[in-house]
C-alpha cells in the first residue's frame, strides 16, 4: 500500500523537547538520561515509529515509563514528534536517524525493557533484503540492549518476515520461546497499536504478533564502535 506523504507539524509547535537528532546524541548513549525527570523510570524503544501513534497512546496510557523512538525519515519523525508535544508527552521522544546505529552502537547493556518493531518495511525484492532492519545483527543487539525480562514486540502483517524474524531472534539465544500477542476489538478510531495495524485490520487483513522474553544469558555480542558504521539512509520502498 502507498504512503501518503507526512503532515508538517503545526510550526507554532515547538519541538525542542520532542525531536532529537541521532547525529548529536553522546556515545554511548543512556536512554534514560534523555529523561532528566524520571531517572529511574523504565525506558522502551520503538523503531520505526512512522506517524507516532503508539508514541502518544503508550506515553499516554503508562506516564510512569518513558519511551523513544527511532525513525529514519526526517518528515515522519517531525511529524511524529508534532504529535507528542501537542499531547504534552513529556516521557516520550523521537530521535530522528537510523534506528541500526542507535541499537548497535550508541545504546549499552541492559539499558531498556522493551523493544517494539511494528509493520517494518518489508523490502520485498530479492536484492533488497539485506535493508531489512530486523536482521540477525539487530537482533543480536536487541538482545543486548534489553535488560533480562524485558520484552521484545514483533508485529507485522508479512508472515514470512514475521516466521524469519522470530525464528532469527530465537536463534541468537538471547529470547524465550515466543508468546503470541492478542489483541481485542476495537472501541474507537484510534483504538490500534499503529497506524499500520489500523489499516491492516479495517482491511480484514491479517497481523502476525509476538512477544519474546529476553532471557537471563549474558549479552552475546559487544557495542559497536563507532566509525564502524554509516548513517546513510535508505529510502522507504512505498515513500
Ligand atoms: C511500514 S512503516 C510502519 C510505521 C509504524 N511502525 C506503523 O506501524 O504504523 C516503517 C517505518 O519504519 C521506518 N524505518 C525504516 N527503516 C528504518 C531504520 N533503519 N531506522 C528507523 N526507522 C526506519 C520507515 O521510515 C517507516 O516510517
């Protein structure tokens, strides 16, 4: 399905607070210090927050956590911060950059409880699999950056993304078996974990959800050093 360009925020908004840029972040870079106000509150991670609906609703929903976003277009990213600082989400922020080098360089151990992957781009051509950001090494490193028990969400409507992704996340050794998650009617317009989710069910298509538990092992691989990596950005296939 095409994607309709990103709304500009209303410029009378003042993003400061909301939008971040990856590229003058500190490496490595303790999540919860982008929360001077809340020190001790548990952080999670969304990669790939598009229009930044599960943002909002989760900062909403739980204002004794805080949560980041990732998300490599500049115009979603504006879009989705737009979105937060009209709710006043004072617990969430999106960083603009490419949510690879946020998890395997810049993020250290342990340091969130959760990490929500919804609706990845599924980067259909064969040649262009290896964009796919849930890859084996991210996987790896999302394991590592999650502290035991915290929990990975994967929620995509691609099946064999969906079986690929939590096999190679299993495989890393760092997760338990998956949970499937589920999900109940919904009760008004806006009443879906994302944008994508939203389309997908009033579709009548199908989503495919999990949640895997980060297990008790030693993280099994070490932060990247920078200037391993590149910030170059690749285009979202339906942009
Ligand atoms: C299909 S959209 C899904 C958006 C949202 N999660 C939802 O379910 O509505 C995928 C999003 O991931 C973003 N994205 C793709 N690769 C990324 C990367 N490496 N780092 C951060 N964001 C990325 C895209 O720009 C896009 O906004």
């Amino acid at each position: 399905m095409p994607r309709r360009p990103p709304k500009k925020p209303d410029p009378a908004l003042d993003l400061t607070w909301h939008l971040l840029a990856l590229s003058a972040l500190p490496c490595p870079l303790t999540p919860a210090a982008l929360f001077p106000a809340a020190p001790n509150a548990a952080v999670e991670l969304e990669v790939g927050s598009g229009k930044g609906l599960f943002l909002a609703s989760a900062s909403t929903a739980a204002p004794d956590r805080c949560f980041l976003g990732v998300e490599i277009s500049g115009g979603y990213a504006r879009m989705c911060a737009g979105k937060l600082a009209r709710a006043h989400a004072n617990n969430a922020r999106i960083i603009h950059g490419d949510a690879n080098l946020l998890v395997r360089s810049l993020l250290p151990n342990a340091c969130l409880t959760g990490v929500h992957v919804y609706f990845p781009d599924p980067w259909w051509k064969a040649r262009h699999r290896k964009r796919r950001v849930l890859s084996d090494l991210f996987l790896q490193h999302a394991g590592r950056v999650l502290a035991p028990g915290g929990l990975l969400h994967i929620w995509t409507d691609v099946e064999e993304y969906f079986d690929e992704a939590v096999a190679a996340a299993v495989g890393t050794q760092s997760f338990a078996a998956p949970e499937e998650e589920t999900v109940e009617p919904a009760q008004h317009d806006l009443d879906y974990r994302t944008h994508f989710e939203r389309r997908t069910r009033l579709a009548g298509e199908p989503v495919w959800r999990a949640r895997l538990k980060r297990s008790e092992a030693p993280a099994a691989v070490a932060r990247v050093e920078f200037p391993e990596n590149s910030q170059s950005e690749p285009q979202s296939p339906d942009a």
